[in-house]
C-alpha cells in the first residue's frame, strides 16, 4: 500500500497523462503535448508545491528504474518525513533522459524542487507498474458494455445532428 500521499495525487496524475494522450478526435498526440509541457515548464514551476500531478507529466518517459526498494520506500512515505529519500539517492538508481536534464536543473533550484523530483519519479514509476487501471474506478474497468451503449447513443445524437455515422 503505497502512503496516503501518493494515494491521493497518483490518481489524478494518471488521469492528467491520460488527458494528454488524445485530442479530441482520439488521435495519439502525447508527444506534442508534452513538448509543450517542456516549453512551458517554467511557469509550470509555480504549481510544483499545489498541484505537482499537473507538473510531473513533463518527466513522463524521462526515468528508467534500475533499482527498485528507494522508490517503493519513497512510494510508502511523504515529502518531509525522514524516510522520504533525496532527489540525488534517488537519482543514483535511476537512468535519466538527456532532454529532462535541464527540467531536473529548474527544479532543483526552487525550494521543494528535491522533494517535488521524488514525487514526479514515484508517480512515474507507479504508472509504469499498472497502477493507472488499479486506480481507475471499478465501473470504468468492468463495464465495457455500458460503454459500448454509451458509444451508440453518442452515435446516434451525432446523426441526429447532422454528422455522418460512424461505422463500429
């Protein structure tokens, strides 16, 4: 059981990369996305303390874990208490993507911005691990039915709109 900490934000976290990986005609558009995530990193800075799960998806698909007791032990405490590791413990386990070198730099140079570099590497790491479905409400893993229902309806309220249908 991972802390009430990560319980909380991880949630959240896999529903913002989620977000980031279709537009609105379900096209795969993570890439760009999270290219312009590293473009505006800046300003995505001044949410690391309220709102890191909306920040940490610039390091998505930066980390590779070669070692895992650090992370799960950082994944069963907080920032603040005496078994949350440091960014550079934690970083010595870890191979990371040139290209989120200078984010990592940014990061370090505000206050929180260790901790905050923990936080982004666990929820990368529990999203790695499948918990993104655990997380995912029981009705949204187990009714594909519904969703098939819900699909024709839409389809149908589109027709009546105007647009052609779409074949299933």
């Amino acid at each position: 059981m991972t802390s009430f900490y990560f319980e909380d934000i991880f949630e959240r976290y896999a529903a913002e990369i989620d977000d980031l990986r279709s537009d609105s005609e379900g096209k795969d558009v993570l890439r760009k996305r999270l290219r312009d995530k590293h473009k505006e990193f800046a300003f995505l800075l001044s949410m690391m303390d309220t709102a890191p799960e909306m920040v940490a998806p610039a390091f998505h698909g930066a980390f590779r874990f070669r070692s895992q007791p650090l992370v799960y032990g950082a994944a069963h405490s907080e920032p603040g208490e005496d078994d949350f590791p440091a960014w550079s413990e934690l970083a010595r386990t870890l191979d990371i993507a040139p290209w989120a070198e200078p984010l990592i730099a940014q990061c370090l140079q505000h206050d929180g911005g260790d901790s905050f570099l923990v936080t982004a590497a666990v929820l990368e790491h529990m999203l790695g691990s499948g918990l993104a479905v655990r997380a995912a409400p029981e009705t949204a893993r187990d009714d594909d039915e519904a969703d098939e229902d819900l699909g024709e309806a839409g389809d149908e309220w589109m027709a009546e709109q105007g647009f052609d249908s779409v074949e299933r």
